[in-house]
C-alpha cells in the first residue's frame, strides 16, 4: 500500500513538472514536433507561466508582420484577405475554427458570417464579448469552395497559430469542429467522442466542440455545446493556478 502510494506520488509530481515544462517551451515543443523548417530561427518564449508573469517576447503584431503577405501554400492564389485572427492579446480563451468562409475571406475576420453571429451569441452567452477572448482557425486563408484544408496548407499555416497560442498562453483552447479538434490534438478521433471533456494540448486545457456551422444544421447539437461551454466556464472561474 506504501509503495503503491509513493508510485502515485512520484507519477503525479512527474506529470505537474511535465505540465509546467510544456506551458514553458509550448512553441519550441511544438514546433519540433511537427512544422516545417522556414521558422526555424524564431525567437522562442519561454518565460510565461500565468496572467500575472505574463512576458511574451513575441507580440501578435510581430506573427502577422512575420506572416506577411503570406504566400506560403497554394490558397494565396484566390484569397481576399488573409483571416490572421481577432480578440483580446492576453485572453483566457481562444476559440479555434477550420478555415475563413466567404465573408471571413471578403472581410478579413474570423466569423462572421452566419455560423459566426452564432458563436458571437455563444460568447455573449458566457457573459463575455468578442474583444474578451481570442478567435482563430486553423488555416488564415479561405479553401476554395470551403473544402477541407489539405496537409500541406495546414504545414504551412499551423506554425502561425502556434505561435499565437505561445503569445497568448490562454488558459483554455475550444477547437471548434472536427477538423479543429483533430488537427490540434493530433487524432482522428470523431468530435462526438472528443467533446464534453478536457483534452490536453501542451499543458493547456483543450474543449473540442462542435462547430457553429454545424450548430445551423443540427441545432439539437446546441444543447451539448452549451454543456462544453459550461465546463470552459467552471474551469475560468477557478483562480489562476501560479506556475502551472
Ligand atoms: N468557419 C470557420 O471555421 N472559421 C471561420 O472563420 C468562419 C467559418
């Protein structure tokens, strides 16, 4: 029994440490796991652990002056805009989506079309607004015909997003449809049995939900995203833990 006790111990302590690492390097981690070689040379952030110590050494400003006029897949070709993302720079929740749709396209925002006034009424729901939180997708340019992203444009744009997620270290992701939710954590685990709980993502809680867009066909879908939206919201009323 003791040294069942001490085995568990032992695991937890190495999980905190495996955790605080994680939020540490989140961009080193991540990149290493999986991008390809053009960013090699950015500046890491390894100093932010909480909102309180919050020091990101890169801004939002410095990724979308990097990005540029970014023509590093082939959806450059018959975009608008490039949708780099919108919202509060040190928000506790940033919300993930698949790609821009026309309006995105056409306006240069992250939804607002249709299944974007929806997940604005989410969010206000929450108590919260727009300016609040931090809104992005996966892929910044618009697939055409909205098709899928393919793998190279993810390897392309994920690097970007990345280092969003660095330079805001929220406390909570909620990756928003299937392709959100698999793209991040890395699985091809269907969205009806990822959501309702906490996933991990580099240290960072992770909400795999539905999408809006799927919310417009399905509203009966409503009723369990407002369940995963209520345990985003338990988990922000918790105070902040330092260091974690
Ligand atoms: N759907 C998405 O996934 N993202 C948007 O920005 C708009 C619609």
């Amino acid at each position: 029994m003791r040294d069942e006790l001490l085995e568990l111990t032992s695991a937890l302590k190495n999980q905190i440490i495996s955790e605080k690492e994680s939020r540490n390097g989140l961009y080193s981690k991540l990149y290493i796991k999986g991008t390809s070689g053009a960013l090699a040379s950015a500046p890491v952030n390894a100093a932010a652990n909480s909102k309180v110590d919050h020091i990101s050494s890169v801004t939002l400003e410095d990724i979308e002056k990097e990005l540029g006029d970014c023509k590093r897949c082939k959806l450059h070709d018959k975009r608008h805009h490039i949708v780099f993302g919108e919202g509060s720079p040190i928000a506790d929740l940033v919300f993930v989506g698949e790609a821009p749709g026309r309006d995105e396209d056409m306006q240069g925002k992250p939804f607002v079309g249709r299944a974007g006034q929806l997940l604005t009424d989410i969010i206000k729901a929450m108590g919260v607004g727009r300016k609040d939180v931090y809104i992005c997708n996966i892929l910044k340019c618009r697939p055409p015909e909205n098709r899928n992203p393919e793998p190279d444009e993810i390897a392309a744009c994920e690097p970007f997003l990345i280092k969003q997620l660095e330079a805001i270290q929220p406390r909570v992701i909620c990756a928003m449809g299937k392709f959100a939710a698999q793209t991040l954590l890395k699985t091809g685990t269907a969205i009806s049995t990822l959501r309702g709980r906490f996933h991990s993502y580099h240290g960072i809680k992770l909400m795999p939900t539905y999408h809006p867009a799927y919310l417009l066909r399905n509203p009966g879908a409503k009723k369990q995203v407002w369940q995963d939206v209520q345990i985003i919201m338990e988990e922000l009323k918790q105070k902040p833990k330092s260091g974690v």
